[in-house]
C-alpha cells in the first residue's frame, strides 16, 4: 500500500554571500573581515544593527590553478542569517582598506541554500577554468 507524501520544501535562515577581493597580492585575515564589517554595520545602524548581525562563518574555495596564468583564484563564503545579508552585503562596499592593504569586494551571488552555493561554485569553477 502506498501513502501520498506531501514534499516541502524549507526555506533556511541561512544565507551564503560569495565573492571576490581584488586589489591585494596576499591573503586576507577572516578576523580583521569580520571586525571590519561589525565597525560599519555599527557606525551605519547603530547597537540595533550589531545586535542583529549575525556572522556564522567566513572562509574561503580557490578556483584550482589554470594552465595559462599558473594562478587559483579564492573565492569568499559568509555565511549569515538572512536579517543580516543586506547590512552584510552593504558593509561590503564600504570596506576599501583591511589591514592597511587596499581591497575591494565583488559580490558574485548570494545563495539561500547549501545546494544552490554548491551549483554556483560548480559553475563558477567551471567557467573560471574555461575562460582563462
């Protein structure tokens, strides 16, 4: 005997934004990131907005080393409640300078779930190692 089962499908807290730095040669610190996005988020919306910000993880993906530029690229992974990816992602842009290195964000995607920043990375990586 078959039941019918009714799918849902649940919608995470979670939000995953990715992207890029560009501007310096060397690696960056994911504590100086975090401090830095809690500053603005501070000085933009006050106690109320770092109260509210949520920051679960940072870390990092490389797009595996090409054979024309020898080079990987990192990708960047915040992981954050979805109250927080607005204040996230406009901390972002005002971030120009970490840890006397200048720097610029560029957001690639932001994803709501682990399988759509799974399908991203894949075809990001995939066009990444194509197009160079």
């Amino acid at each position: 005997r078959f039941e019918h089962v009714n799918f849902i499908m649940v919608v995470t807290d979670k939000r995953f934004i990715i992207g890029t730095v560009s501007g310096t040669n060397k690696g960056i610190s994911f504590a100086a990131l975090r401090l830095r996005i809690e500053s603005i988020v501070q000085s933009l919306w006050g106690i109320t907005g770092v109260s509210n910000l949520q920051i679960f993880s940072i870390n990092t993906e490389n797009v595996p080393a090409n054979s024309v530029t020898k080079k990987s690229t990192p990708i960047i992974l915040v992981e954050c409640n979805r109250q927080s990816q607005q204040m996230i992602l406009t901390a972002l842009l005002f971030i120009d300078q970490l840890q006397n290195e200048p720097i610029r964000w560029n957001t690639l995607h932001v994803s709501g779930s682990e399988r759509q920043k799974k399908q991203f990375i894949d075809k990001y990586f995939a066009n990444e190692s194509c197009s160079l």
